[in-house]
C-alpha cells in the first residue's frame, strides 16, 4: 500500500505544481469531500461609510452579498491569507487584528465544497480600493464592492450569522 500510496501522491504533486496558486477545480471538489476548507473572511469597516461587502456570483453560493473572504491554502498561515484575500478582492491590503473575532462553522447538503470553518478577522484598509470595483447600479457583478451602514438583505445565507458585525 505505501508504494500505491506514494505513487497517487507523486501524480497528485505532478498536477499541482504551485499549490500556493490554488487548486485546479475537480482537485479542490475532492479534497472538499474528505475534509473541511478553512476559510478567513475579512470584517473591513469605517465609521462614517460601514461595512465594506462584495458581490458574489456563483454556482455555488448564487447571488448576494457577502463579507470578503477566501480558503486558507496549503501551508499559509492565516494572516497570509487575510492579505492575499484583500489584495485579490479588493485591489489594496489591509491591517487585521492578530486573532479571528468569531468563528462560523457551515455545512451544507451540497456534494463538495459543502464544510467550511471560517475565522472572521477584525481588519482596517491598508490603502485605496481598487474604484475601477467599485459597485454602482444594481445587481452588481461579481467582484465588485460597496459600503453597507446596515446588513443588507440579500446577504449571503452561509454568512447570515456575520449580520451581527454589519
């Protein structure tokens, strides 16, 4: 079995060669189905303008909006993450609090992608926001972003326990 075991390994490695760039899709359908993802999700708010929320878009999710978040991948610490998620989403980085302010557990009856253990982090903006993703008129596409002074209603359901902070 360790030689099969070392041979499935070396074909799985053979495939990702970058594992820090992300998953190919059917690669992360599978790992979903075998273990939870682990997410951070960044809570970004102003005192005059609130909070800051994307649009997302998705097969997965559908529409609405939700607080910017991403999966932790293989060997990034968590504060990584957080900066990779800001500057993938948002255009710009952020500053966050060294610890998550909540942790949310969602499982639902989809085939994959369907357990996720996300840690909400306190953050602040480090510089501008991309304004080209910016959102204007409604609906909005996915990706862009907007300031919320109340937690809207089409908030995405895996995050409705994240209303609270809004």
């Amino acid at each position: 079995m360790t030689g099969r075991r070392s041979e499935l390994i070396a074909a799985l490695e053979a495939t990702l060669p970058q594992p820090r760039t992300g998953l190919p899709e059917d690669v992360l359908q599978l790992v979903s189905r075998l273990a939870p993802l682990v997410n951070v999700d960044l809570l970004i708010q102003d005192e005059r303008r609130g909070t800051l929320l994307t649009w997302r878009d998705d097969d997965l999710f559908g529409p609405g909006w939700h607080v910017p978040g991403g999966i932790i991948r293989f060997r990034e610490r968590a504060a990584d993450g957080v900066h990779a998620c800001a500057l993938d989403e948002l255009g710009t980085d952020v500053d966050s609090e060294p610890q998550p302010i909540f942790v949310l557990e969602s499982i639902t009856r989809a085939e994959s992608r369907a357990h996720h253990v996300s840690m909400l982090y306190r953050c602040r903006l480090a510089g501008p926001l991309d304004e080209a993703r910016r959102a204007g008129v409604d609906p909005p596409q996915a990706g862009q972003w907007r300031w919320h002074d109340c937690c809207p209603p089409n908030l995405l359901p895996e995050q409705a326990a994240y209303a609270r902070f809004i």
